[in-house]
C-alpha cells in the first residue's frame, strides 16, 4: 500500500505526542498532523526552539493546535516534569480524555499505566528505529557504559536504534494485545517500531554511513527485517531491569 500524506483522514479530537518536533522527520509529521486538525504535544530542548518550530508550522496552518513540551531526552530529569504535564492536561478528574501516540523515554511506566485503560488501539506508540540497529557493540548495549566513549557515531546510533526496538517489543509484551492486562479487560496499548529508510532529515546531512551500509539504509523495512540481537527477548528483559533501576535511582519512579 502507498502512502501519501494527502491520505490522512480528518483527527480532529486526537492527541498526539511528538518527539523531535523541531526539525527533520518530527517537524514535518506535526506539520502534518495540525493540517489535519489533531493537538499536538511538541517535544522540544528548549522553549524557544519549540517556540520557533511552532512558528513555522503556523504559517503554514494558521489553524495548528500545538503545545510545546519542553525536555531534554538526555536528562530524565526534564522528561518526568514533561510526562506530568501531559497527564495533567489530558486526564481530568480520573478519566482520560484524549488518544495520545508518542516515543522515547517519554513513554515511562506511569504514562502508560495512566493510559492504558483507554479503548483498545486508541493509544499508540509509535518509536522510530532504522536498519542502522545492526551496527552495534558485540553485546548489543553495553550496560557498563552506555555512552560508548570509545566508539563512532554509527555504532552508537546503532546501540539506541537497537534499544528503541527492544523496548518498543517490551512495551507490546507488557501494555500490548495478548498482555495480562489485556486479557484481563484492563487495557491495551498498541505500539510499533518503524524503519523510514534513508530520509533527507539533518541527521541523514551530518550522518558518518559507510557506504557499504548506505544499500541497507536506504532499503524500507520489511516484515523480520530484524538482527538477531533485536529478537533477543532476553536481552530486553535486560534492558527493562537497567533502566528501571536507573529511573528508580534518579527519583522517576518508585
């Protein structure tokens, strides 16, 4: 099936989170969505930088419904503040009122669980990989030190776009169709990690990509277009045992 953006139907009532708002890919999908009536949270470093994009989109559509979320995905700290005003905003007095879609560490654990008792498939997250996930340490992530000091550009590009898939598959297991909650009527959370292939954005300007991987990028993905470590649900399991204990260790969660 091809898509065009043309194609979108009318979303008037519909909330949508977006990460990365300011630019690139993010930018164009809250542009988007405002032309197509949906409120939109736009995730942005800073205010004035959400400001800016907010801006620009409006002159496009006068019309656009846009919130900045300010936070920073490299401080949690900014990220859990950001979360609670979203929930304040969209549930009132106990219920929720809107179908958020949002990615990143964003979607922490109450997020969802605040979110999940929504009508099955009117929330979804939507967290966006690449095919650069193959470009990994030989463990996959390195949990001793996940900032990779000593590593290139792709190879940690690679580790995150390996987390995002792991945790995407996490998030499925716990809030997703076949979950406990689920089978027990308590909610279901639909949730997907997608491959754009290679887009024209600043990351793709400013990419280091080895030629030989440039056939792999730019292929769109396809159904088990997977490495074996992004099936390793054991490995996943690890990764949501770390970032618990980071969360917990920080103040996020308890």
């Amino acid at each position: 099936m091809t898509f065009h953006p043309d194609s979108v139907p009318d979303l008037t009532g519909k909330v949508y989170i977006v990460t990365g708002g300011t630019s690139g890919i993010g930018y164009n999908t809250v542009a988007c969505l405002a032309q197509h009536g949906a409120h939109i949270y736009l995730c942005a470093r800073s205010s004035a930088k959400g400001s800016d994009a907010v801006t620009g989109i409006k002159t496009l559509y006068p019309q656009a419904r846009i919130t900045v979320l300010e936070m920073d995905h490299l401080s949690l700290a900014s990220v859990a503040p950001a979360a609670k005003f979203f929930l304040s905003r969209e549930i009132r007095n106990g219920k929720q009122t809107t179908s958020p879609t949002g990615s990143s560490p964003l979607t922490s654990y109450p997020l969802c669980s605040a979110l999940q008792t929504l009508p099955p498939g009117s929330v979804r997250i939507v967290n966006l990989t690449s095919s650069g996930h193959y470009s990994t340490p030989k463990d996959g992530i390195n949990f001793a030190d996940t900032s990779l000091p000593n590593a290139g550009g792709v190879m940690c590009y690679g580790q995150s776009k390996l987390t995002n898939i792991l945790h995407t598959k996490t998030l499925n297991k716990s809030y997703g169709p076949g979950s406990p909650s689920a089978k027990a009527g308590e909610g279901e959370i639909w949730t997907a990690a997608v491959h754009p292939g290679l887009v024209d954005s600043q990351l793709a300007a400013h990419a280091e990509i080895p030629k030989a991987m440039m056939a792999v990028f730019k292929r769109i993905a396809e159904k088990g277009w997977q490495s074996k470590l992004a099936k390793d649900m054991g490995l996943a399991d690890k990764l949501e045992e770390w970032t618990r204990e980071e969360m917990k260790n920080g103040g996020w969660i308890d």
